[in-house]
C-alpha cells in the first residue's frame, strides 16, 4: 500500500509573518495520520518552519545544488538542507527546468546528490501543451524518467518520489482530467516496474501537479496510479491546502 503524500510548493511566496500563520492554521486542521503531508518553503524559511511543523509536517525543499560544496555561488547544497530537518526535496520542477536552465542531466545530478544524503527527491516531470499537442507526451516524460533511471542506482529509488506535471497545467487553472493523468502515471509505472522491478516500481509514490484544487483533488486521487499531489497555488491558502489533504484521505 502506498501511503499518500500531499506537497505544497510555496514556489517564491512567503515571509516570516505569512509562514507561521499559514503553517499554525495547516497543523492546527490536519486531522489523522492516513495523508503524508509537506511543507516545502523558500529555503531561507526552512529552519523557521521546521519549528512549526511540530513533527506533524514533513519538510521540503524545493531545489538543491548538484554540488556539494565549492565555489558555485547561490547554491545549497543537500548536506546543508539536511542539518534542517530537511526530509524531501523537489528536482526538476518545470519551472527550474524552462526558466533556469536545468537540462535532463543537471535533474539526474541533483537527484543523486538528494538521495546521497538521505534526502528523498520528488523528481518533477511533465510535457508542454506542444508536446501533448504534437502527441509527444510519453516520448518526453520517458525521456525525462530515463535520464534519472540511467544514473541513479536501484537501491537509491526507494524512497523517491515522481511528479507528473503537465507543464500546460501548471499555474494556468487547466488541470489535467484523472484520465489524462492516470494514463500518464501508468505509463510512468509500467517504465518504473521494468528498470527496477514490479515490486519497487509499485510502491514508489507518483504525484500529480498542476492546478489542483479542492474542487478537483478527490476525483485525481481516486485514481489508481495518482498517489497525491504537488499543490502550488493552493498550498498558501490553509483552508484550500487541508481540503486537498482531505481529498486524499478518502
Ligand atoms: P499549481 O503549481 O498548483 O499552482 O499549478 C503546481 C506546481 O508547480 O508544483
């Protein structure tokens, strides 16, 4: 059985005034333990809210270096991000991808320096609306899932976990319909399942992102293959964040 997991990416949104008071109303609602549920802030953030997780959080963060220390002025790396309480870290988030230059091989690199240190990716993947278009969808994200498959060793998948995020969807309040996306994540799984073995393959979580709301997260979880979600937008506002948590509980 594989637990859901329920992310929010605060993306470059938040101060110290804005975090406590979103983080106090998400632990102060959450009710139960079914949903695996994260928090991944801006990094300067990240000891700030791992005092207010009281162990009922996980924290994310929401990139890390390839490197792990040297001149590469602006970066932190996942040693630095463990020594906070850093439990997951996102890699190849399309924004990362389009506006930062991070190619198929810097994605694998940061990969391995993610699981190298015990942290657990949440490796995003995910087509343009010209590439669905062009019906290229399945060609990209194997392309983008192999380029980390090549590089990482089986026993360092384990605890990792995928993202499908339609780039189209991302931000733009088009969601993917639960077919479209559990059609997606079953081929993830099917490419997952080959390399490493039906057993690990079926119990790696595959999260969807990409406009989820409270209004649509229900009838996306309940697919077979969509194992919980990555929430940006709606992951700053508590009410709308604990009602996706709630979808995924059911
Ligand atoms: P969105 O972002 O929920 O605002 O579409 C999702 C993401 O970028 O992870």
């Amino acid at each position: 059985m594989r637990k859901s997991l329920v992310a929010g990416n605060w993306k470059l949104n938040g101060s110290l005034a804005d975090n406590q008071e979103l983080v106090a109303s998400i632990v102060a609602g959450l009710s139960g333990g079914a949903v695996e549920v994260a928090v991944c802030p801006p990094s300067p953030y990240l000891g700030q809210v791992k005092g207010l997780c009281e162990g009922r959080l996980a924290l994310g963060a929401q990139d890390v270096s390839e490197h792990k220390s040297g001149a590469y002025t602006g970066e932190v790396a996942a040693s630095m991000l463990q020594e906070f309480g850093v439990e997951y870290v996102i890699v190849g988030h399309s924004e990362r991808r389009s506006l930062f230059g991070d190619s198929d091989n810097r994605v694998a690199a940061k990969f391995v320096a993610a699981v190298q240190q015990g942290l657990k990716p949440v490796l995003c993947l995910g087509e343009t609306l010209e590439e669905r278009e062009a019906g290229a969808t399945e060609s990209v994200v194997r392309r983008q899932l192999e380029a980390v498959l090549d590089v990482v060793e089986r026993k360092h998948w384990q605890h990792a976990v995928i993202a499908y995020e339609p780039v189209w969807a991302i931000g733009t309040g088009k969601t993917a319909t639960p077919e479209q996306a559990q059609e997606v994540h079953a081929f993830l799984r099917g490419i997952l399942a080959e390399a490493l073995g039906e057993e690990l393959g079926q119990s790696i979580r595959l999260l969807y992102g990409g406009s989820v709301k409270p209004d649509n997260a229900a009838e996306l979880f309940a697919k077979e293959d969509i194992d919980g979600g990555l929430i940006g937008g709606a992951s700053l506002k508590a009410a709308d964040f604990l009602a996706i948590v709630q979808a995924a509980a059911q």
